[in-house]
C-alpha cells in the first residue's frame, strides 16, 4: 500500500517495519511519515523508489498524525511556517493575492510558495482568474490552524475580512460568503450579520434554499451578540427571509415560527404596512401547510390592515392568496376567480414585478382549474417571464406545473413535457420537496395519455413513491389514479382495483386539493367496473365524478365523465341515450380546446351512431376523430410517443371502424 500512495515501486523493508508502526495502514499517516523521514534525512529517493541512508531508529516521529504534520511545520523555517497559518485562515482554497496582503512578506512569498509546493504541503490550482492554491490535506490545514492562539486566530480572520473588501470591492458579492465566514470567527459581529444575511440573499436568489437557511441562521446568531443590535425591523427581516428559505424546504412548523418571531419584532415598531406584508407571508406558509382554518383567518387580518391603510400592493398579495387557498380547497368558484381578477388588476396598478408575476400565477393557476386554457397560458406566461426575471423561484415552479397542465388539455404533449422539465429542474436545484413529490407523476400522465402504458406505471410508481415522503396524500392520490388507470388499460383489473382502494382510503386524510385527484380516481373506478360489466356500480362512479366536478366548475373532467356515462348507456343497449351524452361531452371538449376529449368523444359517438345503422354520421364522427388523432401524432416529435400513441388500441379502433390502415408511426 505504501508504494501506491507515495508512487514508488521499491520500498526499503525496514521502513515498511516503520511504517506499520506508525502509521497502523493509514494512507495519509504512511505518506506523512515517509516526507518526514525524507525531511529528517533517513530516506533518499532513487531510481523510483526510496534508500535507507541514515538508521531508522534516529528518527523522532510523533506519534500522531497531528503531531507530524506540526513537527513538518516546525520545520519549514519561521517564515515558512507562518505563512501556512496563515493560509489556513483563509482556508482550504486560498489566492496568493489575499495572502500576499495579510502576509506582508511581497517579497518572499514566491519563493515560500514554491517551497511548499515542492513539499506536497499546497498545490496551485489553475482554470482560476488569478493565482491560487489549496492544501493538499484538509488535516494540514487544520493543524495549522489549530497551531495559532485564539485571539490571534481571531485578530487574523478580521485583517483577512478587510483585506478581502479592499481588494475585491468591485467584486464583493463574490466574496460574501467568506466574508460572514471571516467576521464571524473573528467575532466582529456587526459585519458577520450584515454579510450573512447578504449570503443569504445571494443563496436564495440561486435557488440554494439550505445554503440560503444556514447564512440566514447564523445572521441571526449574529445578532444576537452584535453591539449595538440590529434594530427590530432588520432582525425581523432575516426571521421573515429564513421562513421563506424553510418554506421551500418544506419545514413548514419552523417556516411559521420565523414569520411569528418576525411579526412580534414588527408589531413594536408599529409600522402597519409591513405588519400586513408578514402577515401575507406568514399566510403563504400556512396555505401550502395545508391549514386552511389559519390561511382565511391570516390573510383576512392582512386585509384589513392594508384596506385601512390605502395599501394597494398588499391589497392584491392577499386576493391573490386568499384566492389561491380557496381554489385549493374547493376548486375555481366564481368567488376565487373574482379575488385573482381584483390581484391582478391591482398589480397591475401597482408595478410591483415580483407581486405581479404572484398575482398572475395565480390566477393562471385556477383558470387551468377551471378550463379556460387561453386565458390561463397568457397569465401564467406573463408570470414565468416576470418570475424569472425576478429569480422568483417558487413561482415558476409553479407556472411550469400549470403550463405544462394547459399543455397536455391541448394535446401539446412535448409541450407538456417540456414544462414538467422546467418543474424538476427548479425543484431540484431549491430542494423544493413540494414539486419534487409531484414530478415523477405529472411525467406519468403524458405517458398515460399516449398510451405508453410501461411508462406510465414506471412513473406512477415512482410517484407513489415519492409521495410517501411527503406529509399529505395528494401527490400519492395523483400518483395512484394514473397507475390504476394504467393496470386497467393493460386489462389488468386486479391490480387496478388494488391501487384504486389504495388511494380512495387516503382521501380523509386532507382536504387540501383532494378534489384535484378524487374527481379523476371515481372516475376510473367507474371505468373499472364498467370493463367488469358492473353498470349500476360504474353508473354510481360516473355520477359522483360529475357531481363533484360540478360543484368544483371543473369542466374537462365533467366532459370525461359525462363520456363515461355514455360508455354505460351504449353498453346497457341505450343507443339514443348514449348518443345524447356523447354529443353533449364531446361538445364540451370542442368548447374548452382539448383534443384528447374530443377525438375519444367522437370515436365513440361514431362507434354508437353505427351500431344504429346511422353509417353516414357515423363516418362523419370517424373521420373527425381520425384528423384529430393525426393533428395531435403531427406535433409529437419523440419516436417512442408517436409510436406508443399510434399503435394503441383506441387509436387503432377508429381506423378500424373506418376501414382504414393506421397511418405508420414515423416522423
């Protein structure tokens, strides 16, 4: 092993002996024993390997790793010591520039350099805009470090936090991470705070939500040391910007624990305007913590506040949300669509971009609920330009979680695709767990749509999965629909079944969105039992799918249930009956623009129209449904999806019905 780590072939028996020793098989402890060995002249290098010149047993090696790496050090020389220490202040990764300045040796520090390089002690890093070098070791580092006094160490890490803002002022934001690192061992609190919680800021606005919590913690910590203290409003700030970073890693208990400690530190300033700001946001939190009692009530309180002050930008931040939590729990009523009108006009009025990108958000949000997929992509578009700009992270997350839903109504599904992307790729770069419970399944839904049954299940499972992890059953209720309707279309009904019954006993368990998946889930459990021939059951499904879809103004999936009522009546032998339904759902479909619904609404209506001889409208229905099949096969550009879409077996029934081939599944 020795041989390996030091890159030689001979080794010298005796140090072997040495070696086993001392260093008890530890690569770093054999590496350092053999340099000091080298150092103390036992050992000479030659002709790729190493001779014994002196007896090993003159040599005095410490007994610990650390304890040779000091006697190394003792060794390099006044100088050479000094400047190790301090390098390892400035830490692992230092820049020649920065400890040129603390060091005050501009002369030799060249020649030190290449000293300790040649030692293996540094290594200088190249692809860097000015010269710099790292330990080799992180334990040499540390040695070093823990060689100076306290108070020195201290002294040291406040002259290199100066240093570092006279030499990169024109770069500072660079530096602000270190800069906390710096003033808060040395204890300078006043500067660890203000450059904490600017490191804060900038992990934030890359998205690094944990990076964003430890810098806003330790602002705080800070604080509390600083003299003078931070004033109310500043302490209140940082409690309010590490709320929002625990809301994006899902810690909602801690998230609401921040927003409450900022809220008593603003109530003493008495400053009403931001009272109602922290109130909005302790209201945010509480909506995506799925507690709707304390949403109304919160950002009702913000509203009164803001409508007594004249504030029109907190005015709209509280109709947006207000809105936002009443469609969460009961879907796009006429009352929620009014509140996100009200916000975004307000907005509007305001010029707040990142209030705006919120308010448009939100209200694409419950017009893709609703149906109105125009009107929704135009908000919700509008919004991800504006959160973008505003590296509003959150907010388009959310924007591509809705697109890509808009996107998949319209039978755009790379389109869909494309957006479910746009989510992962910002939930896995903030930790965002509330989009990362949801990806694997909204992936599953376009293959479910395409009929790519083996993926569809893959990802549903994989969904299921995830929503394990997550506190509420909502993307598990997702999740297990899609995979229950996958089984079903392979004609696998007992584990269609199993997975329905799995997922209908989630739903006391919230009431937060449950309509966004119970709707969809009595509807394939209609479709179950309508393939079991259980017509009175499926009717049953049917129904209550219709009912709550009503009652919620979702109108595709009325649409889907309303078709599957027409599925029973044609199967119970109600031709005129079923024709009606069908009219009515595929109607439904033509109005609110989603392909999918029309094109299986029309082939079934055909299939019923020719089962009464009605051949020339029935054709007529075919051939609708054919075009529409073919427009949607136009836009899929991934092999794999045209042709899972063109080969299944629904699509395959329309051009049978017709009397025609499919068309082949190229591009």
């Amino acid at each position: 092993m020795a041989g390996r780590v030091l890159g030689v072939e001979r080794f010298p028996a005796e140090v072997k002996a040495a070696l086993i020793e001392k260093a008890e098989g530890v690569p770093l402890f054999v590496e350092e024993v053999t340099k000091t060995l080298l150092d103390l002249g036992i050992l000479q290098r030659e002709n790729g390997g190493y001779r014994v010149v002196r007896p090993v047993g003159e040599a005095g090696v410490p007994d610990t790793i650390q304890g040779i790496i000091m006697a190394r050090l003792d060794r390099l020389g006044e100088n050479g010591k000094r400047t190790v220490q301090l390098a390892s202040v400035i830490g692992r990764q230092f820049l020649r520039r920065l400890l040129e300045r603390i060091a005050g040796l501009t002369g030799e520090l060249e020649g030190l350099l290449h000293e300790l390089k040649a030692l293996e002690i540094i290594y200088e890093q190249g692809l860097l805009p000015e010269p710099a070098y790292v330990f080799k070791h992180a334990v040499i580092q540390d040695v070093a470090y823990q060689s100076l006094l306290v108070q020195h160490r201290k002294e040291l890490h406040r002259a290199v936090g100066r240093a570092i803002q006279e030499l990169y002022a024109d770069r500072i934001a660079e530096h602000y991470e270190e800069l906390a690192h710096h003033f808060i061992e040395g204890e300078q609190w006043d500067e660890a705070f203000r450059y904490s919680v600017l490191a804060g800021d900038r992990a934030a606005h890359a998205f690094a939500s944990a990076e964003a919590r430890k810098h806003y913690t330790r602002a705080l910590e800070a604080a509390g040391h600083a003299q003078p203290a931070p004033s109310a409003r500043e302490r209140a700030n940082v409690h309010e910007r590490l709320g929002g970073a625990l809301f994006i890693l899902a810690e909602f208990e801690a998230a609401v624990a921040e927003y409450e400690r900022a809220l008593a530190l603003i109530r003493r300033t008495g400053d009403r305007k931001q009272e109602a700001a922290t109130l909005l946001g302790l209201a945010n939190v509480y909506n995506w913590y799925h507690q709707p009692e304390q949403v109304f009530s919160t950002v009702n309180s913000a509203l009164a506040i803001a409508s007594d002050i004249g504030d029109a930008a907190a005015q709209a931040g509280c109709y947006a949300l207000r809105g936002e939590a009443t469609g969460a729990v009961y879907g796009p009523r006429v009352e929620t669509i009014r509140d996100s009108s009200e916000a975004v006009r307000l907005a509007r009025e305001v010029g707040d971009s990142r209030l705006l990108a919120q308010c448009l958000v939100f209200a694409g949000r419950l017009r893709e609920w609703h149906g109105q997929y125009d009107v929704a992509v135009r908000y919700l578009a509008e919004g991800l330009e504006l959160a973008q700009r505003e590296h509003a992270g959150f907010l388009i997350g959310l924007a591509h979680y809705h697109l890509g839903h808009a996107s998949l109504a319209g039978g755009d599904y790379e389109g869909a695709l494309k957006h479910y992307q746009g989510v992962m790729e910002y939930a896995e770069a903030a930790g965002d767990k509330l989009y990362l419970a949801r990806v694997p399944n909204l992936f599953g839904g376009v293959y479910l749509d395409v009929y790519d049954l083996d993926e569809a299940i893959r990802f549903n499972i994989e969904g299921d999965e995830a929503g394990r992890r997550w506190p509420w059953p909502e993307p598990r209720g997702h999740s297990l629909w899609k995979l229950g309707l996958a089984h079903l279309y392979r004609g696998d009904h007992g584990s269609a079944q199993r997975v329905f019954r799995e997922a209908e006993a989630l739903r006391d368990r919230d009431v937060w969105g449950r309509w966004t998946w119970d709707i969809s889930l009595w509807r394939s459990r209609g479709e179950l039992a309508l393939a079991e021939g259980n017509h009175d059951e499926a009717w049953l499904w049917a129904e209550r799918s219709l009912n709550a879809a009503k009652e919620c103004r979702q109108q595709k999936h009325a649409a889907r249930a309303v078709r599957l009522q027409g599925e029973i009546l044609a199967a119970q032998g109600r031709l005129e009956d079923a024709i009606r339904a069908f009219a009515t759902s595929t109607e439904q479909a033509r109005a609110l623009g989603t392909p999918r619904e029309s094109w299986l609404g029309q082939a079934a209506l055909g299939k019923a129209l020719a089962h009464l001889g009605r051949d020339r409208e029935a054709e007529i229905q075919l051939s609708v449904a054919a075009r529409s099949i073919e427009s949607i096969a136009a836009k899929l550009t991934t092999p794999r999806l045209r042709q899972h879409f063109m080969s299944s077996d629904p699509v395959a029934d329309v051009y049978r019905a017709l009397g025609r081939p499919v068309p082949a599944p190229t591009i």
